[in-house]
C-alpha cells in the first residue's frame, strides 16, 4: 500500500514504554518509509494503537525526527543511545544523521586555572603524516 492510499488524518496512539504518545499514520510513514513504524502501517492501516516496550523519553525525540525532520540537542539526548532507538526502529535516515562523538576531539586551549595548557581528548587524527609545500 502506498504511501497515498493512508488517509494523513488518521490518528494512532503509541505506548512506548508506558509513555503515551499520538500522531498520525502520514507522519509514521513519510520520512522512514522503510522503518518498523511504517511496516506496521503497511500490513494493517486500520491500526489505531500500538505497544513498544522501549524508551519512551528517546521515543518523544524520534517522533519530532519523524514529524519535521529536526536533530534532537545532543547536549540533552544521548546521542548512544538515541542510535540505538534508531536502529530498533530501523530508522536509516536518523540514523545516518547521529553524529559520532566517538571520533570527534574536544580541544581547548588557555582554559582556567591553566592558562598555557593544551588539552586534547579522544583525538582521532588520520591523514598523512607528511607536509607538502604548495
């Protein structure tokens, strides 16, 4: 069934872990057609409620992901186990746009009480360990 045959108004309510969320078929389907969410539409579209006993707080994240698209704070969501909520859901486009905190760096030069000091943590550098002059 595709996409257009839902009819966008429909509204079906979500326990998700205990957390009650409500939303219609379009926004379950739209933008992760090929999601567990969207699977669940697909083989029954007259579903009107449904039970995931999973993280309802990551859940309200993934919800504004389906609705606008939009990246949760990651200084307020845990990108980890955001990733993990996404690929449960099988939601390869959220998932894609996660990004890897594993191999980013913090660097902070001149920080208090130390001014001249360096810090650089869970740096990961790759490239040539030559220098070319151009």
């Amino acid at each position: 069934m595709s996409e257009e045959e839902f009819d966008s108004s429909s509204i079906v309510r979500l326990n998700i872990g205990g957390q009650q969320f409500c939303t219609t078929v379009y926004t379950l389907i739209h933008r992760e057609p090929n999601s567990k969410l969207a699977a669940i539409m697909h083989q029954d579209p007259e579903i009107k409620y449904v039970f995931y006993d999973r993280d309802g707080q990551i859940f309200s994240h993934i919800l504004n992901w389906l609705r606008h698209g939009v990246l949760p704070d990651f200084e307020v969501v845990n990108a980890k186990e955001l990733l993990r909520e996404a690929e449960y859901y099988q939601l390869h486009g959220l998932k894609d746009n996660i990004p890897d905190f594993t191999s980013s760096y913090i660097c902070s030069f001149g920080s208090a009480p130390y001014p001249n000091r360096r810090k650089f943590q869970g740096a990961k550098l790759c490239g040539s360990s030559k220098f070319h002059k151009q």
